[in-house]
C-alpha cells in the first residue's frame, strides 16, 4: 500500500450541514473537527507505507477512526459501521454523505503498523504537539504517574495444558508448511492428545504421566523439525523448544522428566505462561495475582486546567521504579517535561530521585520508605539514622562516639558503600546487643547525593506543605479507573506487548479528548444551578457551605 494525501481536508458543505442540523450542540467526535481541526494529517504518516502500491484509504482518517473506536468501545466492525453511518464521525473525517467507508479488518492493519517501531507513541507526540499548539497543555507544571495491572488476553493455563498446546500449536502450523513430517510421527494417540484446543477440568487424571508423556512428544517433534528447517524454525518451534527447557530435565540418571520445586523452575519474569502471547509474565503483587502486564499512566494535575495525559507505558511487569527513567525521556522528548513528579512509594528511590534531579531538573515527589532492618522496626536499637557519616572523612560514628575508617565501596556492592567495625571495638560495646546480632556492625549506603536526597526527602515528608502537595497525587486513581472501567484498559484486546501498548495509546488519546470536548467553552451561556432555600438560608445567616464542584471548591 501507499498514501496518496488527500487534496483538502474541508468538511464537505453537505456533510456539515446535516451534521449541525442533527448535533446542534456538536458531539465528542465533532470537537475534533472543530477544536483541534483533526489531529493529523496524511503527511504524518509518510513514512509508514511504501512509495509504490496500491492506494491505501488516509492513515490520518484511519488513526482517527481508531481513537472514536476506543473513545465509544466499539469492535472494529461496529466502528467501521460507525463511519458508514454516523454523521458525527463523517463529520469528524470530512467524509461525504454517502461515502461506504471501509472493511472492518483494515483497521486491523493499521494497528498492526501502529505497533512497529514506537510508532504509536509517534501518534501520542502528534497529539501532544498538537494540543500544545492550543494552548491545551504545557510543560514545567505539575503531573503524576501510577499504575495498574493488565490481563493478557489468553487464558490461564496449568503446565500440562501449556505443553499440551504448545506442542498442538506447532502441529497446526506443520500440517501447512511440512505436512511430511506429521507423516512419520502422528498415530491415533497423538490425534487423541492434540486433535482439539487442550481444555481441561481442574484435577485431571494422572496429571504428572500425562505431562511427561507430552514432554516426551515434545523432544521427538522438535528434534525432527530442527532436522528439516536447521536454524530457521517456525517460531512456534522456538516458543515449544524454550517450554521444554523450562518445565522439564534430564536428572543424574538420565530420566527425562518434569522439572519439580525441589528441581528449581525458572522465575516468573522470564517464564512463559502461554504459546500465544510468549510475552506477557505470571505476576504477584501481595494478594493480586495476574498475568499480563504494567500500565502506567501520567497525567497533568495542575490547578484549574484539565489534566491531560501526557505518557502511557506498557512493560513487561516489572517494580515500577524502573519505568521511571522512560517515562521521563518520553517527556524531555516531547518537550513536557514536569517541574514536580508526584508518585507513589513504588516509583520513589534514592536513585529515582537524583537521576530526576541531575539528568531532567524534576522534583520528584513521593514517599521513601524508611529503613527496614531489624533495629529500625523494633525501635530499641542503633538503625542507619543514628549513625553519622562523614563523605568527607570517608567515616562513620557510632552512637557512642566511636569512629570506624573501614570505608569500602567494593563493585559487587555497587553502588553501596560498606563501613565495617571492627571485632575489638563491637566486643567490648555494652550496647552492642542494641546494633547487632553478629561479631561486627556493617552500615551500607548510598553515594553522598543520594543519600542527601533521601534524607532531605523523609525530613520533607514530615512537613505539612509536602503533605498538601502530595494529596494531589491521589487523583491519579480516578484516571487509573477512568481507564480500566470506563475503557476497559485492563484487559488486553490483542495479543502481545506491541499491540497492547497501542492499544493504551489509542485509549490515553481518547481520554484526552472525552476530557477536553466536555469543558465548557468561553462563550458558553452555562450558569450553575441557583442555591436551594437551604442554601440561602445559609446565606442570609453567614454560615460557610461548600460551593458548587464547577467552581473549584
């Protein structure tokens, strides 16, 4: 395919006039046209199609088309219903009356191409850039991030049910590409075991010989598939040889079989919990339990503006302080960088906050957790914090005054520094069953930025202007749940961490519009509801009541 740009972009006369005649207040879709004059335009997406081909319907009415989708939730066949019937969305794509639109499965396609190459965060850049361009959102304000879970699209499944499909999913894709070698191996046992989608009740029999009896499938399929391909395997070969690997051994006597506890399983971050979507982990954070994904989400919160979303991240389920360093990039490279960043403890460190500081000048904003070690929680001992450091003596006092110079910043410690006292000044101590339980006191911490802003973080966390500032955070929840509720962000529609990623693109883009279309414009002739008899009452009385929500109050 290629892009032949359109020649104008004008609302055809017709088309607009039925529309307002319809919608004379507009609709959400509308307000595109109108506002934002479309959010992109066909030279946007150049770069996305080959020069020759044949012509391709606009990327820019395609991308368009996606937002509405997941702004109403529609299937791709109910939007591409939508285009044809709609007036609101012609409106919005500058579409003749009697245009019929599009089959369903090319907007299939086109998030197919949104999904290479970051290319849906391009379509967030445009976005931004565009609203920037209203006045609509600016950068060195206030914004906040937080997080929920994803469920992948495919279900749960045991590990006798992923072999079994596994190994059912390689034989699907051999009986096109090398039906030959189905010819040596497939019996009436192997079509009784893998003729159908593996679906099993919760305590299938023999679970454990059943296992080892597809594991032992599993080595003989792969071992002639790797004989008739070499190196260049189907992926579900690869995907089926990486399983084997995971959940099955040959043990000291040479049996092949499952791998146990007591054998060691692989960890959940690398371990695949299906053959379809080999991406997404196996997850538990402390009584959630899920597979799939991390969605975080940043979002403006400064006073009496809309808050805008301004980065939407989709990883592999990881802490969350990892996601911190992207997420700021993103930002600098869309020139929204904020001037404070309110989190929670998840994505709050000591390193998080100087690599903030040193690397985008962002404050940011979240609690540190206090020391975890035994004297800090029983609160009848020396913790760290009664322990002075001295960076410029390279020493630290004990509480008592004694002094250790054992100052160590050894590389598998990085990037701690260790301070060890020594046996005959921790021995003789007749406070040492207070700070340690050991022959010595070890203290290790940060480097000296670091550690200065950790400290400077937990004295500011007990300070009521941090504390009002830090409320504002709270918000973040809502727009979590304006996207798992209201657009059903929490469960994947597609297959794999691409696809799932445009996905809470198209939905952070939809959420800005639903925002923005609804705030009532300048000229609007809205007037709040007038005061109740209670109200005035209250009034005529000099008794404070809250005022109205529109008001800010």
């Amino acid at each position: 395919m290629s892009v032949r740009p359109r020649p104008g972009a004008e609302v055809p006369e017709l088309t607009a006039r039925v529309a307002r005649a319809a919608n004379p207040k507009g609709t959400t879709a509308m307000w595109v046209r109108d506002r934002l004059e479309g959010l992109w335009t066909d030279e946007d997406f150049a770069g996305w199609y080959p020069r020759d081909g044949r012509p391709a319907w606009s990327p820019a009415q395609l991308a368009t088309v996606c937002v509405l989708q997941f702004l109403y939730n529609l299937s791709d066949r109910a939007a591409a219903e939508a285009v044809r019937c709609r007036l609101d969305f012609k409106y919005a794509l500058g579409l003749e009356l009697e245009d019929p639109g599009f089959h369903h499965s090319v907007l299939s396609d086109f998030r197919d191409r949104l999904g290479e190459d970051d290319r849906a965060d391009r379509l967030l850049d445009l976005m931004l850039a565009r609203l920037k361009e209203a006045g609509l959102v600016k950068a060195r304000g206030r914004q906040r991030t937080d997080s929920t879970r994803v469920l992948s699209a495919g279900r749960e499944l045991t590990r006798l049910e992923l072999m079994t499909e596994a190994v059912r999913a390689l034989l699907e894709h051999l009986a096109t590409a090398a039906p030959q070698i189905l010819d040596e191996l497939v019996t009436a046992d192997w079509s009784q075991r893998y003729g159908r989608q593996v679906r099993m009740c919760s305590q299938p029999s023999h679970p454990v010989a059943r296992l080892t009896q597809v594991g032992a499938d599993a080595d003989v399929l792969l071992e002639r598939v790797y004989s008739r391909f070499g190196e260049e395997v189907p992926t579900q070969a690869d995907v089926l040889r990486r399983l084997l690997i995971q959940n099955f051994l040959t043990d000291a006597r040479g049996k092949f079989r499952p791998r146990t506890e007591r054998d060691g399983l692989p960890p959940s971050r690398i371990r695949i919990q299906s053959p379809y979507e080999t991406e997404a982990r196996w997850v538990r954070r402390g009584d959630t339990r899920w597979t799939g994904y991390l969605l975080h989400v940043t979002e403006t919160c400064d006073e009496d503006q809309v808050n805008v979303v301004t980065d939407v991240a989709t990883w592999v389920s990881e802490a969350d302080s990892q996601a911190l360093p992207g997420i700021h990039a993103r930002l600098k490279k869309r020139r929204l960088l904020p001037a404070e960043h309110l989190v929670d403890g998840g994505y709050a460190s000591g390193a998080g906050l100087a690599d903030a500081d040193r690397n985008y000048k962002i404050a940011l904003v979240g609690p540190i957790h206090n020391n975890n070690s035994k004297q800090a929680k029983a609160a009848d001992g020396f913790a760290k914090e009664n322990f002075i450091i001295d960076f410029d003596r390279r020493e630290v006092t004990y509480p008592n005054g004694k002094v250790s110079g054992n100052w160590n910043e050894i590389p598998s410690m990085a990037p701690y520094t260790v301070v060890r006292f020594g046996k005959r000044q921790c021995g003789p101590c007749p406070e040492k069953a207070k700070c340690t339980s050991g022959e010595a006191r070890t203290i290790n911490f940060l480097p000296r930025r670091i550690h200065e802003l950790q400290e400077r973080n937990r004295d500011d966390q007990q300070d009521s202007a941090w504390r009002r500032l830090y409320a504002s955070r709270s918000g973040a929840e809502g727009t979590i749940a304006e996207f798992a509720v209201g657009h059903r962000a929490r469960h994947c529609r597609y297959r794999g961490q691409a696809k799932t990623h445009v996905q809470h693109v198209l939905t952070a883009i939809a959420v800005n519009i639903e925002r923005l279309s609804q705030q009532e414009p300048a000229n609007s002739d809205y007037r709040p509801r007038p005061p109740t008899a209670f109200q005035q009452y209250l009034d005529a009385h000099d008794l404070p009541r809250p005022l109205w929500w529109r008001q800010g109050k």
